[in-house]
C-alpha cells in the first residue's frame, strides 16, 4: 500500500482548510515560530550568503557526478561492515525492509523522522506484515496516533494544538491514571517520553532516515533535536537507513558547509542539538550499537529527474523554509498539498514524483512572491520551476478548459498590441463605470470564482501603458526644460563672467 | 539488479558512461583533498577567547558549563552537579583513560560504576573528543571508552571537555580525528549542542524531550 494521494482534490481541501478553525489558529503560530528566527540567526552569520552559494555549488557538483560519488559512497559502508541495498521503486525499498525486520524476526520497530518511510508508506506496509512501527519523533508519534500524514516536512504536527493532542493521549494511554493533568506541552511530552522510552528499549530494528550520506566515509549523517533518532538507532540489533539517492555529498567537509546553513534556515538555531554520524555496525570493541547496519537507497523517479529542467530540485535538503515563508503555505497548511510533501518545494517535487496530471494543481497554488526563492539555503528556483510545471501542464493539455479559453483569448489579443491597447482602454473604462466611487465591486461578469470570496479592486481609469506613456512624455519634458534652464544659466554666467574679465 | 537500474539511470540522465576519466579524477581528487569550503571568521580566536565563546554559544543552547583547573577538581564538580539537580551520588562512565585517572575517591559518596546504559542510570559522564566554539558544539566518539548510550539514555548528562581541546570549527574537529583514526570514522561521531529539546506541541521549546534533560560540561585546564 502506498500513501493516499489527494493532490487531485487541491481545490476541495484547500478549501476546507480554509474554513477549519482549529487548523487557523495553528497556521497563524508558523510565523511569529520559524521566520523571525531564521532571520535572526543569517543575520548574525557574516558568512551565511556565502555558505548559500557554496551549498549550492556542492550539491550541483555533487549531482553532475552522482553515479560515481554513490559508488563510492558504496565501497565505504562495505568496507565499514555495512550493507547497501539499492531499491529503484517505492516498492523495492519497502520490500528490503521487509525482508530485513522479518530475517530478525522483528516484533517492533522504532522509527526515527524519515520522509523517504513517508513517500514509500512504510508504516502501513510493516503493519500489514504484522510488525509494529513506532514513530518516536515526538511529532510524529503525535500524527501516527492520530492515523495522519505530517502537514510540515520538519514540523509534522504543526497543524494540531495541545487540546487535540491532549484528547489523543488520553484516547490511547489508557494504562495512565484518566485523572492526569495534561494541560500543558510539558506534560504532554513527560508522558511521551515515558511511554516512548519502554519502546526504545524493546524494540527490535531501527529505521531512520539520513540528511547526508559522506561518500569519503560511507557514513549516514541524521540532524535531530530530540535524541529519538540517536536512540532509534543504537539499542535496536539492527539499524536501517533510508535514504533517497541525492542525499549523498562528497566529503566531511562538504557535509560541514551544508550543516551551517541546515538548522539556521530550517529553525532558527545555529545548529541542531544532535548531528549524529554513522559508520557501519556496531565494532569489536564497542559495548553498545547496532550489531547490523543497512542502507537503502531509494531513486523513485529521482535519476530522471536528473536529466531535464527539474534536476535543481535535487538540491533540497529539507529544511522547510520554503513552507514557513509561503504564504499559501500559511493560510491552507501542509494536509491540502494531498502528498507526503508540502508548500513550494513540494509544489516542484511532487508532480515530479507522482505526475503532474495528479498533482497539477500544486505548481498552480503559489502567488509567485519569491519568499521560498529568497530563503532556500540551495537557492532552488522555486517559482521558476512551478512555472515549468504550468507549462508543461498547458502543453499536455491538462489545464481546464476555462484556463485554456481564458489564456486563448488573452493571447489573441496581446498578439495584436493595437487591438490589445483599444480594448483595454475600453475595458478599464467600463469597470471604472461600473465600479463607481466604491474603488472595488463585488461581483463582475465571468469571474464569480475570484468575486465570491474577495472583491475585485476597481482599475485606475487609465491603463498601465496610457500612464506610463504619459508619465514618459512628462518626464521627457520635464529633462527638456531642466536642461534649457541649465543652458540659460550657463549662458547668463558666460555672459556675466565676460562682463566681469572686461 | 536494482544497483544497475538506477546507476544506469543516472547515467543516462548525465549522458555518461561512469567510465569518462576526467570526471572520475575531479571526483577522486575531491574525496582525497577534502579541500575546505568557507569556513566562518567567528571560531578563530585565541584560545582563551575561544572556550569563552564556546560557552556562550552551549549557554544559548541551554547547556551549561563550568571551568576547574584540573582532573583532580572533576569529582567535587560532578558532585555539586548532582546535588543542584537533587541527584543521587551516582554516575555511570565508559572506559575512558583520562575519566579513568580521575581521582574519584576523593568524593567518598560518590558511586561511580563502568560500562555502558541500560536506561536505569539517571546521569552519566563522558569524555569529549573536541569542543567547537563556533557553536558551542561538542564531539564525542564511540567505543568501550565513550560508549554512545551514555549521551543519550541518563536523564543528565556530564561532559568532561579539556580546554585545549576546544577548536574554532567544525573542520579542525576533522583534521584532528583523521589525525588519530586515520581514514576509518568511528561507528558513531555525536555532535551534541544542549540538552535534549522539542518543539513539536504548538512550537512551544521544551527540554527534555527524549534524550537527556540537562547537559553539564566541565572544561578542564588552561586553553
């Protein structure tokens, strides 16, 4: 089974998140939390723009060179006594985790944050096999009691507030006294930590997921704030890595630059509290450790993705910052995107990833402001890149029909700039008209689906190319004029200066 | 047969056989040189100014730091840790030599036991590899002389960090572990800034969250 996509049904739930009060009251947390921080924290890194160009330089070298960094990346986690296993599909990968839990005879299974265990529905897949997945990051734990996908790729339960969460624990710990206060976050957290920690300590297999895998080392390299991956990883006999093909970076070093800019954009810190590195299995010395350590590497669709317009999205490193500065982001969250991946990176990654006949509507949902452009630590052209989405939807004949009349009609007359300026002449005169001294109107002819929800601003009576012409022509004459008293002025000290000689 | 669909993909995508010699030069040449990248002015300082940076930084992270003079001094430091945080007089340590040379009987109440966690301790104590002062990072390997359950399982964790051990950046830390391991990494390198932390409830920061509660590091000596 794979993860329920209902991308195709955008319109419909960005609607409904519209109009859920509980869902508003969370969005409107997202940006007083994340963005004065991450400005804050660039602000006081001198060197935080150059870090921005030099990610970016990495990780395009580093996808020019991919087959050869993951080879090499390969020889090390062997040589390091590990496994790597390579999975084209969503189906493959879930299959090799399968086979891996059920060698170890796996009852349960700890989870640390992984967003590849998302896009290849990994929990539901386990359970039906009759392994219990636990998610461990406190968010996630949140969303999987609560049979949801994550509405944020760093902050997976950003959308719910305490009492829902509340409700939820309460629903499900029912070994816990009914009379507990649970009214604050910490005592939230107190009961999963406690409940969470029974399952570290039991479990029998390790799955995160890796934000870098060092192809100078073999190693995988997860950033946590929490310790849950740290210990998802180390108690269990086995310790699974998932992780797509792009995550690979050359060296240590590469990885260090990369990790300056990670934390800083995603949350505001100047680093996380965990950056955990991994070599292999556990060693002959080592009192504590997984004793297997397996990497699968997942490409679903990423190699092609290789060869066209989209290869800049493989630069992402998945710190969210798009999603906290979007504001279509923040008004419908991350559950109306319908898929595993939200705001403006998903918007490019998800009709990559699953079509964009599915998910067309995505690249459509962005006001094209540059906010995600302007914050991306890899500089991934975001909008340039829905942009392309658009086109390529327009070209395959995707677009409704009222889309394809309306840019039509638009084109036969902007083909035609004497036509095109008559008829707006005309057309802003009439809706000045109509709008009379109000400056907007509530309902205008063929545009119901803009009027309903907000009103549509009445235009100056004048078209932006009878203003701009008029305002050149004033200009024109005013230089005209500066320059002849300028003329005037010098002629008259000449003259002055001459007088004054005799 | 999976590895070969994909590399060949790739391939396909980049146009390239794999077999092209100047593209695996730059690649291998990279991988050999590690050249560094931009490395930020804030780390390089005088050493004194260094482990005082290093401080601040932990302290934003909501670590907490104290200096002494020498080994000698880290068991009273350890006890006064415990006893702030109403503790009882019992630490867990790995196999360490410098944490071994410590003279913990000079703090008669103190238990200190060996080896790695199982959950049941509630603080533990380890000894870092480097200190960065750039973020107030530190690094710790693993191993039967650090064991890495001791960072994460105990409720406190302490962190015995030599003051001259403190380096500006994050690269220093590489040169000096390739120095001492060579090219092989240790099963786990730990970078561990604060106390365990959560915001995931209504974005509210709280300690704690899985890990360790509180993070003490003792700074040992002259810088």
């Amino acid at each position: 089974m794979s993860v329920p996509i209902t991308s195709p049904q955008f319109k419909g739930n960005a609607r409904a998140a519209l109009k859920d009060v509980q869902l508003q009251r969370a969005l409107g947390k997202v940006e007083s939390g994340f963005i004065g921080k991450r400005a804050q924290v660039a602000a006081r890194l001198p060197e935080f723009e150059q870090l921005r160009d030099l990610a970016r330089d990495i990780k395009d070298h580093t996808l020019a060179h991919l087959d050869l960094y993951l080879e090499a990346y390969e020889a090390r986690v062997k040589e390091s006594g590990g496994q790597v296993h390579w999975a084209a599909t969503a189906d493959d990968a879930r299959r090799i985790v399968l086979d891996i839990c059920r060698r170890l005879d796996a009852k349960t299974v700890t989870k640390g944050k992984s967003m590849i265990a998302e896009e290849i529905g990994l929990n539901a897949h386990l359970s039906e096999a009759g392994i219990v997945p636990i998610e461990t990051d406190l968010g996630e734990y949140i969303i999987q009691l609560r049979d949801e996908a994550p509405s944020h790729i760093i902050a997976p339960a950003i959308h719910l507030n305490k009492e829902q969460i509340e409700a939820d624990f309460r629903r499900v710990h029912t070994d816990l006294p009914p009379e507990r206060n649970l009214d604050e976050p910490a005592s939230l957290m107190a009961e999963a930590r406690a409940v969470l920690r029974e399952k570290f300590l039991a479990a029998d297999v390790g799955i995160t997921g890796a934000n870098f895998l060092i192809a100078e080392t073999g190693t995988s390299v997860i950033v946590t704030n929490e310790g849950n991956g740290d210990l998802t990883q180390t108690l269990p006999k086995a310790h699974i890595v998932l992780a797509s093909i792009e995550k690979v970076v050359p060296t240590l070093e590469d990885v260090s630059t990369i990790l300056r800019v990670l934390a800083r954009s995603a949350t505001g810190q100047e680093i996380s509290v965990y950056t955990t590195f991994s070599t292999g299995p556990r060693r002959a010395d080592d009192p504590d450790g997984p004793g297997e350590y397996h990497v699968v590497l997942l490409d679903n669709g990423r190699s092609s993705m290789l060869s066209g317009k989209f290869r800049e999205m493989l630069r992402c490193i998945r710190c969210g910052a798009c999603m906290n500065h979007c504001p279509v982001y923040g008004a419908v969250g991350g559950h109306a995107y319908g898929w595993v991946y939200p705001g403006p990176m998903g918007a490019v990654l998800t009709p990559s990833l699953i079509g964009v006949d599915k998910a067309g509507h995505l690249p459509n949902a962005s006001t094209f402001c540059g906010r995600c452009e302007e914050v991306c630590p890899v500089r991934i052209p975001l909008p340039k890149l829905m942009r392309h989405w658009r086109e390529r939807e327009f070209e395959r004949h995707l677009s409704p029909a009222t889309v394809r009349t309306g840019l039509g009609v638009w084109a036969f007359f902007a083909r035609r700039p004497r036509l095109y300026r008559w008829a707006t002449q005309r057309a802003m005169r009439f809706l000045a008209f109509f709008g009379g001294n109000r400056g907007r109107m509530h309902w205008l002819p063929f545009a119901g689906g803009w009027t309903r929800h907000r009103d549509f601003p009445i235009p100056e009576r004048e078209t932006f190319q009878v203003q701009w012409a008029r305002q050149k022509k004033a200009e024109a004459k005013a230089v005209a004029e500066a320059e002849a008293d300028a003329r005037r002025a010098a002629e008259t000290a000449t003259k002055e200066n001459a007088e004054a000689a005799q | 047969m999976s590895r070969d669909l994909v590399l060949g993909s790739i391939r396909r995508s980049l146009g390239v056989s794999g077999g092209e010699a100047p593209r695996r030069t730059v690649t291998g040449e990279r991988l050999a040189r590690h050249p560094r990248g931009v490395v930020p002015e804030r780390g390089a300082q005088p050493p004194r100014k260094r482990v005082n940076l290093f401080r601040a930084m932990l302290a934003e992270a909501s670590g907490s730091t104290e200096e002494v003079t020498s080994l000698d001094d880290v068991p009273a430091a350890v006890a006064a840790y415990l006893r702030s945080k109403n503790l009882p007089m019992s630490v867990r340590r790995g196999g360490d030599p410098l944490l071994a040379s410590v003279p913990w009987e000079r703090e008669g109440t103190l238990e200190v036991t060996v080896g790695r966690s199982d959950g049941d301790q509630l603080a533990s104590v380890s000894h870092a590899f480097r200190g960065v002062a750039e973020t107030g990072t530190l690094v710790l390997t693993s191993g039967s002389d650090n064991p890495t359950t001791l960072n994460f399982l105990p409720e406190h964790h302490i962190v015995v960090l030599e003051a001259r051990d403190i380096v500006g950046d994050y690269e220093s830390v590489w040169d000096a572990l390739r120095k001492k391991v060579g090219v092989k990494m240790p099963r786990t390198v730990n970078w561990i800034t604060g106390a365990s932390r959560s915001a995931d409830i209504e974005q509210v920061l709280l300690n704690g969250a899985h890990g360790p509660k509180g993070l003490h590091v003792i700074v040992v000596g002259k810088p």
